[in-house]
C-alpha cells in the first residue's frame, strides 16, 4: 500500500514492545452476525444508520472540549467493548478510568498509549494492524498525508479508526468546516447543546447529563440528525431521550452553548 522506501510510515517497531506484541494478537472477530459492523449502544443505532459502526469506516467525534464530548467518546466506545471487541485510545493523557467504566467501557479490553510520542499517527497506524478500534486524539491536528495514510490503513485492516478533535469557532462550524480531517468522514458526531440535572441551583450534585448530538454521514440519509442522549441518565445509562425533551429546555441548552463558543 505504501511507495515509501524502507521502513513503512506505520512501521510496528515504533511501539513499545508490550503495545507491539498486543498490537499483533488482540483482534478478535466480533461482528453482529452476517453484517461487517462493530455493535455499538442502541442509542447509537438511530445516528449511525446501523446497529454497529462498520468496519473500515472512520467516524470523526467532535466538541470533545465541550461538556458531555468526552462522554459521547467513551459511550461509543462501551458498546464494542463490551462485546469483547479492542479498543485503543493514543494520546488521552486526560482521561478518567472511572467515567469510562460508568458509561460501560470495558477497561480490560482498552489499550491506552497516553503519550504517544511526536508520532501519533505512527503509533495509531501500528495499532491498527491489531485492534479493532482505535482511537487518536492529538493536541494538534495531524497533517493531510498522515490522516490519508491511517484512512487506508484502518480500511485496509477493517479497523474503525476514530479520529477526536475539539470544538470548532461557531462562524466555521455553520460552513460546514471540518477540524482535524481533510476529507469527509463516514461519520461525524458532535455534541451541540447539554444540559446538566441535579437537585439544588448549581450547588447540588449532578445526577444526570443531557446533550443533543449532531449526526452527518456521508451515506445514506442526507443532511444533519439530531438526536438527545442521556449520558448518563438518572439511572445512570447510556439513553435516547425521545420526544420527552422540552422545547424551552432544549433551546436554553443550545443559547448557552452557542454563547460559549
């Protein structure tokens, strides 16, 4: 696949050793039965136009640095997991192992490389070779060549490959623009409006997370869908919140996030 003399941009010896040799024996097949698809949360069914997220795709997660991102990252994650798939997350340096395993992320079978080095990519694309999902997220967008490279690789591979980057400017977000990726995704998710429940005015403890998720794939139903999750709800799952979301309650939500940005 690569015309680059020598050693290959994603070469394996980049790795430590104990990620190399788990690189190359974690993969195993889980699939929803006669379709090539990672299942994913049912709440996750309606915004990816599938019951999993299919092999070989890339799904971009944006607004991770906007309350409610990250626990839309780590929900997509719990389905997979949880149904004996491995993860890999390269440069989340930041992340809490408790609210993964809240929102069902199992953590026996999530790789974490927390520092991946100057070479992300390098080390993303090593793991791609034995993981069935990964996940890079980089305080820096990673060039053209690189994202084309991990785009071939994780088809190549029938690996999902996640890509995470932050919030863009509100005057960007509404041209379309996309941060981190030079091509569209197959998926692009991204949390736009939430809302915090507890008892108390502030001062109480939060007891539940709604947030609205905008949904654009580049197949099947055209446009943007918007969907609100739970995550988590009072019961501390992973839910669609339906049609019971009030009007008023959505759109303070949204008004407040659009101020922030």
């Amino acid at each position: 696949m690569f015309d680059h003399p020598g050693r290959s941009p994603f070469a394996r010896p980049e790795l430590p050793e104990p990620l190399a040799l788990l690189a190359g024996r974690s993969r195993p097949v889980s699939t929803l039965a006669g379709e090539d698809l990672l299942p994913v949360l049912p709440p996750f069914a309606e915004l990816l136009g599938h019951p999993g997220v299919r092999r070989g795709s890339t799904v971009v997660v944006a607004g991770t640095d906007v309350p409610g991102g990250t626990s839309l990252l780590l929900a997509l994650l719990a389905g997979p997991s949880r149904e004996g798939a491995w993860c890999a997350l390269v440069g989340a340096s930041d992340l809490g192992l408790a609210a993964a395993a809240e929102l069902g992320v199992v953590l026996s079978r999530l790789l974490l490389v927390p520092d991946p080095g100057p070479r992300p990519a390098q080390v993303a694309g090593a793991l791609l070779d034995g993981c069935d999902l990964v996940c890079v997220r980089t305080p820096t967008a990673l060039g053209a060549p690189d994202v084309r490279r991990l785009a071939a690789r994780a088809r190549e591979r029938r690996t999902v490959l996640v890509v995470v980057t932050g919030r863009l400017p509100l005057p960007a977000a509404r041209r379309g623009a996309r941060s981190g990726w030079p091509d569209a995704p197959d998926v692009r998710l991204e949390v736009t409006a939430g809302r915090f429940s507890g008892p108390g005015q502030g001062d109480g403890r939060v007891t539940a997370h709604l947030v609205e998720v905008t949904a654009a794939r580049r197949r099947g139903a055209p446009g943007e869908l918007r969907r609100w999750l739970w995550l988590p709800g009072p019961d501390g799952g992973v839910a669609l919140a339906g049609a019971g979301v009030p009007p008023s309650e959505a759109g303070t939500a949204a008004d407040r996030l659009a101020r922030a940005r």
